[in-house]
C-alpha cells in the first residue's frame, strides 16, 4: 500500500515521443537556461506523463503557458528532490529504474527559475501524446484480467479494495512480465497485485505494483514468477477521492514464459517483522527483522514497505566472512509514492548471508501524514495500521 497526490509530481515519463532541440544533446546551458532550449526537454522526459489533463499531476506542464506559473514552486521541488519522486539515497545502485534528475539538469531548473524563467528563441519542443488507452507496452497479453466498474465518492477518507482473483489456470504458469492499466489515474493512488497463500484468499507474495509514475515490470531475463495451478491471486487497490465521484475498471496483463524458457524462479522474500508495537506520540521509533539466505544468490530488486507512519528504511547484508555491505538506503521514506528499486546489475551475495532490514516510524504530531498520534500501532493490513516489511527480489545464483 502506496505520496499522496498533493504536490507537485515531476514523475516519469512513461510512454510519448519527445522530439529533442539539439542543444538537450549536449546538456543544460547551465550559464542562461531557457524553456525552449534547456527546461522543456527536462520536463516532458521526466514529468509530462503525469502532469498533463486527466492525469493525476495537479496542474499541467507541457507548455511554457502553462509552466510558467509554477517556475519557483518547480524549482523548490526539485532542488529538494521531492520531485520526480525518487526516494534512494544517494550513493546506493546504480539503478535501472531511476527517475531522479541529475545535479545540471537541477541547477538548469534553479537558475532558469531564478533568472525569471525566461521561454527562449525558436518552437518549443513537441511532446507527442502517449500511445491511445487500451494499448500494452509489451504487445498483447497472454492473459488480462478486468475488475469490475468500482464507484469512489467525491469526498470522504481514501477507500481501501481487496478483490480476489480466481484465475482457473489448469497447470502452473509462469510470467514473465505483469502490466497494470488504471482505470482511472486521477482516483487510483496505487495498486499491488499479490498471489494469495495456498489455499486462501490472504495476501502471501508481492508480484507487481502500480502507482504514479511506474512502468510496467517485465522481469530479469531468463527469470519468471511462478503461479502455481489453483493459486489465486488479491488486487489490492488504494483511493484517493478528488472532489468529484468517479469510476474505475482497472485491468491487468500477463505475459507467460514457456517452461523452458525459463532459467530461475524470480522470488520475492519477504522480510518482516511483526511485532512492531509504536506507542502514541513517538516521533522515532526504530525496528528491524532479518533473513538468512540459505543459497548463493544475485538480488535484482528492493521494495520498503510501510505504511503512513513510516520515516525511513535500510538494507544491509551481513557476509558470512564478517564484512557488512550496505544495499539501500531510504532516509525519506514516502507512503505515497512507493517504489521497487531495480539494480541495474544484479548483487551477488553468499549463502549465509543475513540481509538486515532497518526502519524507523514518525506517530507524532509533527508527522502530517499520521492518521491518528493519540494510538498505538501494531501491524496490521489497514493503512492506519503499520508494517515493516523489507521485500528483496533475486534468483539462485547457481543451478
């Protein structure tokens, strides 16, 4: 469960054809940035999929007209890095998923604002628009499955779903990529999708996510999660009312990997820690849970997980050979805008290894997400509850 749609969203570009001026090729003019030239290019690469008409970003940013307005407030952002949002410490990957601006394209933005945002010589770059609704990134799926039309009401707390997904594969499946299409991105803050215990109809395993910003995961090659035959999957959904009752029909889509294919199961190990206890008030409570891997393995992925009253997590593997090897840091943590962290290349650690998960929790007062500083918290389900879950993707190393 998923930073709340409130603020300037610089987020990923996703999908749309961005027709360079050949200045962008060598870098910002970092000496008299300009829209035309040097800012345009930055935020249709990096922020127009979200922050155009019907998108879930609060203003529009793809013309100077409509830029302009906001110059300061977007240089503020980003000069904090709140925007785009990426929430890695600095110094950790590299990561292949990472939307973070560099430090030319931040002070192109900074200096532009500051010397009172001028819109340059010549047109401005075209961003073409993202391809039409309905479409799949990774050609047609080998199966998708449609939520039934959910009505979210104009005003009113965020609404929490979990549907149950009975599939009716008759033999195990694996997959090989998973697409979630929003129905409706101004409503739907996030989405997991999760494979339910054997069995069940509980959440068990983290397979795919959306939220603002994200791109459709399609996994290491020659790695696939497995489904097994009679598993059912949970879509658990998360709503944030925008002034006006809404609709969504969410789908997903699955790209299946033939058995042979297939080299390594891509797990997801989860680690946890249940009996957090964060009493009322407390402005920096700190927990951790670990695992300790019983194989040699290359981890490809880190996903934090808390919820509203989470402030910061880190990974840390501890060898066999006594030697400590920091993986990720989080020192912002942000319930809103969670994200998978992939490596660009994979970590390879020894069997032995213990993979530490560190995090601290703000349930004071002065945290302004914090639904209610008066109670204690325990784990739970709800996002006014609390988790701890550290959720680390890899593959056996050998074999």
């Amino acid at each position: 469960m998923i930073r709340r749609p409130n603020v300037i969203g610089l987020a990923a570009a996703t999908a749309g054809i961005l027709h360079l001026v050949p200045a962008m090729a060598a870098g910002p003019n970092l000496d008299r940035p300009t829209f035309v030239d040097d800012v345009a290019p930055i935020l249709r690469a990096n922020c127009v999929s979200c922050h155009q008409p019907d998108e879930i970003g609060p203003m529009s940013l793809r013309t100077y007209r409509e830029v302009r307005p906001w110059a300061r407030s977007i240089a503020r952002a980003v000069e904090n890095r709140d925007m785009p949002p990426w929430d890695a410490d600095p110094g950790y990957g590299p990561w292949s998923n990472d939307i973070s601006l560099n430090d030319d394209e931040i002070a192109a933005i900074t200096r532009w604002a500051a010397n009172g945002a001028p819109r340059g010589e010549g047109d401005e770059p075209v961003y073409g628009q993202p391809e039409a609704a309905g479409e799949w990134t990774f050609g047609e799926p080998d199966w998708v499955f449609e939520f039934d039309l959910y009505e979210v009401a104009a005003e009113g707390p965020d609404e929490f779903r979990d549907v149950l997904i009975t599939t009716g594969f008759e033999e195990d499946r694996w997959i090989r990529a998973i697409e979630v299409q929003p129905g409706n991105r101004r409503v739907l803050h996030h989405f997991i999708l999760w494979r339910a215990a054997e069995g069940a109809a509980y959440q068990e395993d983290w397979m795919a996510a959306w939220t603002a910003g994200a791109k459709p995961y399609e996994f290491p090659a020659g790695s696939a999660r497995l489904l097994q035959k009679g598993r059912k999957m949970v879509g658990d959904f998360h709503y944030h009312p925008r002034g006006e009752a809404a609709t969504d029909s969410t789908r997903i889509g699955l790209w299946f990997a033939e058995p042979e294919e297939v080299e390594k199961e891509l797990i997801t190990l989860p680690i946890w820690n249940a009996g957090i206890h964060i009493p009322a008030g407390d402005p920096n409570y700190e927990a951790e849970a670990s695992r300790v891997l019983e194989e040699d393995v290359l981890i490809h992925a880190f996903t934090p997980h808390m919820h509203y009253r989470g402030k910061a997590m880190f990974f840390t593997a501890e060898l066999p050979d006594g030697s400590t090897r920091d993986l990720l840091g989080v020192s912002r943590y942000d319930f809103n805008w969670q994200t998978t962290y992939q490596l660009s290349e994979p970590i390879r650690l020894p069997a032995g290894t213990r993979v530490r998960v560190k995090a601290s929790f703000d349930n004071s007062v002065d945290n302004p997400e914090n639904p209610d500083p008066t109670v204690d918290v325990t784990w739970g389900l709800e996002s006014s509850d609390e988790m701890l879950n550290g959720l680390v993707d890899y593959v056996a190393a050998d074999g």
